[in-house]
C-alpha cells in the first residue's frame, strides 16, 4: 500500500512540473504561428472607398408602373437608377425602356441611354438617343425627348427623322397628345419645317 502512495505521489508531483511546461510550449506555439500572419493581406480591403460606396447610392433595375390621369397605362424600367444629389424628388437612370397603353388601344414604346426623373413636376427627360416606336408603325428617332408621368403627352427635344407607312420623314419636331376636344383620341404631330419623302408600296405590301 505504502508503494502505491509512493507511486501516485511520484506522479502526481511530476504532472505539476509536466502540465505547466506543456502549456507554455503550447503558447509559445501559437504566438510562433500567429507572427508568420503576412499583415499585407489586409491591404485589398482597406483599399475600398467606404465613403465612395456611400455616396454612389445605386439601384438596379427600377421598375415603375401606374395610370395617368388621362386613363393611359403607363411602366418604366430601367438598368440602373441614382438619386440626384441636389433634388430630393429627382433620380437618373441609364439604359430606359418605357411603355404607354393608351385609352384608344394606341402603343407607344420609348427607349433612351439616360433619363432624368422630376418627381416633383411628374416630367422624365430622356437624352443620350431615343427611339420611339408607335402602335401604328411609326419608329422615331431623336437626340432627347420629353414625356409626362401623369398624362400620355410627350414631345422631341429638336428634330426628329422618322420611318412609317407613308415613308421616310425629318421634321423640328414631333409630339404625341390628345386630340383637341377628344381626350380619348392621341394624334402624332410631326411639325417645324416636314420633309417627307414618299415610298409607294408595292403590290406585295400591305
């Protein structure tokens, strides 16, 4: 009995000197390790414009859609959209598509490089190149062009080549809106100095 106390006693003591030993080399280990950490590697991300990222508030693919106030369905989409900076009701927007459905069953498709959004005056202002192509197979081209939100009326920032059924035409201007006394019907002017050149159709055409 007494070498079993013996025994136990003997290991007991040597686990005192053995574990705090042990642990040590452990820490001294892990501090070894820790130091081989190449702080280069943190670069990329300290590079990133926080503050940019901030500023550059963007959404993509904003889409809108509602009825004038003249009965016309009218949707908006775009590729990207910012709020402007000096108009709490303003916001550009790139790449726009936008379609009116008319009262009288007319289409009118509109697309542009860039747009401006004046929620306050209910007005979107397209440049940067617009094509518009109407129910009535009519395709208008124009450098900018400038539409209601709450009413089907739109009109060319300048002039305006177009193609129909009668043929080819430039003209100053061109605008859709409703007929004088008929709110119900929408007529395309084309105004301001018309040039039109007449294609005849064929015996094939329709």
């Amino acid at each position: 009995m007494a070498t079993y106390d013996n025994t136990y006693s003997r290991v007991v003591a040597w686990l005192k000197v053995l574990l705090p030993v042990i642990a040590l080399v452990l820490l001294s280990t892990m501090f070894l390790i820790s130091r081989t950490i190449d702080p280069s590697r943190a670069i990329p991300f300290a590079n990133v414009d926080v503050e940019g990222m901030v500023r550059d508030q963007r959404i993509s693919a904003p889409s809108f859609s509602g009825v004038t106030e003249d009965g016309a369905a009218l949707s908006i989409t775009a590729e990207t959209a910012r709020p402007l900076p000096d108009n709490a009701d303003g916001m550009s927007a790139e790449a726009l598509t936008a379609r009116i459905e008319t009262p009288d069953g007319a289409q009118v498709d509109i697309e542009a490089a860039e747009a401006l959004v004046d929620g306050a005056t209910s007005l979107l202002t397209l440049s940067g190149g617009v094509v518009v192509t109407t129910s009535t197979d009519y395709r208008i081209e124009a450098a900018g062009l400038i539409t209601k939100m709450d009413r089907a009326e739109m009109e060319s920032d300048g002039a305006v080549q177009a193609t129909g059924p009668l043929g080819t035409l430039d003209a100053g201007q061109a605008r859709i809106a409703p007929a004088d006394g008929d709110a119900s019907t929408y007529l395309l002017v084309f105004k301001d100095g018309v040039k039109l050149v007449y294609v005849p159709k064929g015996p094939g055409d329709r």
